[in-house]
C-alpha cells in the first residue's frame, strides 16, 4: 500500500471518539495504520497461548500412527483439527520433569511444572518457590506494547487443597508464575474478563472495580469506531467489522449465560422468575443441573481470547481448562470424575470415558484455533500469526507417567515454525519444547527454561 496514505494511530484514536470515552477499546491491527511514525506498516506480532488439560490422554486415541496419516487420517482425539491439520505441529518423545523427591505428589506437579519445567524448591516445599513461567518470561518481554502484559484464565476455582508431599495447595492449581514465588491468580469469570479488556480504567491502566463494564458507554465507543469506516481501505473495513461483530457476539453470549444463571439462582430457591400474586401456591421444587454446559462455558473463554489476541490487548494467554479437582463432564453423558476414570486399569468402559473427555477438550482448542484460523490478519490470518499449544502435565493418568506428554501445537508464529507434521521420534523434554516455542515467537531467552538443554530440532521453519 502506499505508505503516505496511511492513517497515524493518534489521530485514528482522536476521530473515532474513543479517546476521554471512559472505556479501553483495543482495535484490531488494520493495514492502513501506521503503527510508527514514518515507517512502513509493521509486520503483526506473534502470540503465544497456552491451553490445558490434567491426566494425560489415553494414547492409542492420541497419537496418529505414522507422520504419513497425519494430514489424511488423524487418531479420534483430534479429529476436530483436522480443517487446520496443515497448520498444526505434533511431537511424540517429549518428556516431563522428573518429580524425584516427590514422588508422592503427581498431581501437584501436573501443572504446577508445566509452564515452569522446574520442581519446586524441596526445602521450602511449603511455601509457593518454583521458577518464572515460559507465558511470564514472554510477558515481561513483549507486555510494555500491550494494555495486559498477559491473561491467565481458568475453568474452576484455583482452591484446590490436598496434602501431597507437604507442597504448597497453589502448585495443584497454578501454571503460571510471575516470579519462582508469586503464582499468577487466572479469572474465572468471563464477565471480569472483559472487563478487564474493555472496563473503564484509572491509574495505571487499571479496571476499576467501582466502575464495570458500561454498556451504554461501549455502544459509544462501538459507534465511534464504526466512523472510522470512511477513511479505511476496503480490506480494513471489513476487518473492523469483522472485529466489531466479535465484539458483540462475546457481549450477547455472557449476557444469555448471566441471565440463566440468574434464573436457576432463582428456581433453586423456590421462586420462578415471573410475577407471582401474594395468594398463589407456593412454586414447585425445580431442581436445576448444577452450573452451565461446559463446552457453552470453555468457548466463551476462547472467544475471549480471540479477541484480546485479535486486538492486541494483549500477546500471551494461558487457560487452565480444568484442575485435578474431581471435574465431570455431565455433557458428554456421564457424571463419573475425570480423575476417577483415569485409574481405569484397562477397563473399556472408563477408557472410553477418558477418551471421550480428552477428545471434548482439544475439541474446544480446535473451536479456538479454527476461529483463529477464520480471521484476516494482514496477508494471512490471525492463527498465522500465533503460537497455541494445548497439552497435559502427565502421559497417561492410570500410571502418572510422564514420559511422553501430549503436546499440540497450532498456528506458525508469524512464519517461524514448519507446521503439517507429526514428529513421531523426538528426543526432547518439556523444557525443551518451551525454550524451543519461544525462540520461535522471538523472545531472546538468557538461559534454557526449566530442565532444558537444548532447542527441539525440526520445529522452526529455518531448523
């Protein structure tokens, strides 16, 4: 395009109103900005996202039988994938951190060394003392360009308690660490996390908890945006549409979510949600399925997540799918633990069930990265330009072995990994692999994350 057309970032933030608004509203990375005074518009960023899942995988479901019928025939597990398989990366010998002292102690250790590829600290074992995370490491580099240096988001609760090993009840349900002892707390609620993408903010760029989400004040500055229409390209139009639309499929989704819940509050407790006269009977017992349907649930936080990539809110996310905490999975037609199937000792009918979980939640890694996949982003798209790896802390949760971990990988990264394969031989470990994904999204790292030692051959486009 031509460079002196270009639209400067001041004054497209001036005439769409947005500034002196009240609300952070992010824009999507547009062509005819120009993201730095007098240069030519800048290539987009690479991403780095992180989704999980406790127990391991039951393998013969997992793993594609040959690097051959990887594109052709990929195994159950990922057959949701298969639209992007070209775009995705899957690598079989990669080990987890041996957890010698604390052998008592898998479950602690599942997530807790995941991001870190470190044990913790066996003298202080009490107290959170383990490593900085590979998302954090990435943080602390790229988060000066963003509102949010990172976004941690989780499914349940991070209060898990259990006594394995004496290690500290943070490790069972943390994956990223600012610092070897701050464990960053991930959000829940879907309704805070856009709020802290798009909420009024006050000194520092901080939500202000007196001040949620406005949405008259965000159907101002949508409509401010929507003025810039006129002075884009065409291709940016439709990207700012496209973007706008997000905006508000995110908003209707948590607003239908709130109001059910709002509702079965209200049935639990006897009392429907219409008028009642003061002499009527007395409402029935209606007993509501406890919480909202996971997938419904899981998918609202990946479209957060979109989002905030899509934005540039933010470059690094973590999402916790689940914890070791006696989760079920109602939806799928069975309410036994997931924890509980896993000691399956080759019984069919709980292995069937485990596959059947791990199989829902790439499922819902597969809705975010297809989605990724979905949307424009310069010359390419969105996923093009990230890095998501889905994974799980242990191989197989009836042994807790942690031998050969299950790793995905999605996205290029901005063109710096050789995605359409399946490594079926590599000799590699957890730290590894991390070392090797964030040389990948140009982080300049000081020294190996974790127990790394090397950089995992064949992953990066020019390796």
């Amino acid at each position: 395009m031509d460079h002196s057309s270009s639209i400067n970032r001041r004054a497209l933030l001036k005439n769409a109103a947005l500034k002196g608004a009240g609300v952070s509203l992010a824009l999507p990375l547009m062509n005819s900005v120009s993201w730095a005074a007098g240069a030519k518009p800048a290539k987009p960023p690479v991403r780095l996202g992180f989704m999980y899942m406790p127990h391991g995988v039951i393998m013969d479901e997992f793993w594609p039988k040959n690097p051959e019928s990887f594109l052709k025939s990929p195994p159950p597990a990922i057959a949701s994938l298969r639209p992007i398989l070209d775009q995705c990366l899957m690598m079989k010998g990669i080990s987890g951190v041996p957890i010698t002292p604390f052998s008592g102690a898998p479950h602690a250790l599942e997530l807790s060394t995941w991001l870190t590829a470190q044990l913790p600290d066996a003298d202080t074992r009490g107290r959170v003392n383990i490593a900085i995370s590979a998302d954090q490491i990435m943080a602390n580099y790229v988060g000066a360009h963003t509102l949010l240096p990172s976004l941690e988001l989780a499914t349940m609760p991070q209060t898990w308690k259990e006594n394995q090993a004496g290690l500290h009840e943070a490790y069972y349900s943390h994956c990223s660490y600012r610092s070897p002892t701050q464990p960053v707390p991930a959000e829940t609620d879907p309704r805070n996390v856009l709020n802290r993408l798009f909420g009024k903010r006050g000194k520092a760029g901080q939500v202000s908890e007196a001040n949620p989400l406005d949405r008259k004040m965000l159907d101002r500055v949508l409509d401010g945006a929507r003025d810039l229409r006129r002075t884009l390209a065409s291709t940016d139009q439709q990207k700012l549409d496209q973007y706008l639309d997000s905006v508000r499929a995110v908003e209707r989704r948590i607003a239908a979510i709130e109001q059910r819940q709002q509702e079965a509050a209200l049935e639990k407790a006897g009392v429907r949600a219409s008028k009642r006269a003061a002499n009527d009977s007395p409402p029935i017992e209606v007993k509501i399925p406890e919480g909202e349907k996971r997938s419904e649930y899981m998918q609202v936080m990946c479209d957060l997540t979109v989002l905030a990539f899509q934005t540039d809110t933010t470059r690094v996310s973590t999402y916790i799918g689940s914890t070791p905490n006696g989760v079920s999975y109602p939806e799928l037609g069975f309410t036994d633990k997931h924890h509980s199937q896993t000691h399956h000792k080759n019984r069919q009918e709980m292995v069937q069930k485990v596959a059947a979980i791990t199989k829902f939640n790439i499922d819902q890694f597969a809705y975010m990265v297809n989605k990724m996949a979905s949307l424009r982003e310069a010359d390419g798209t969105l996923l093009d330009n990230c890095i998501m790896m889905w994974g799980s802390g242990l191989e197989d949760g009836d042994k807790h072995s942690r031998k050969n971990l299950p790793f995905i990988v999605a996205g290029r990264g901005g063109g710096a990994i050789n995605t359409g394969r399946f490594l079926s031989d590599v000799n590699g470990n957890q730290g590894d692999l991390l070392t090797t994904l964030l040389a990948c999204a140009g982080i300049p790292l000081d020294r190996p994350i974790g127990i790394a030692t090397k950089q995992i051959p064949g992953v990066a486009a020019n390796g």
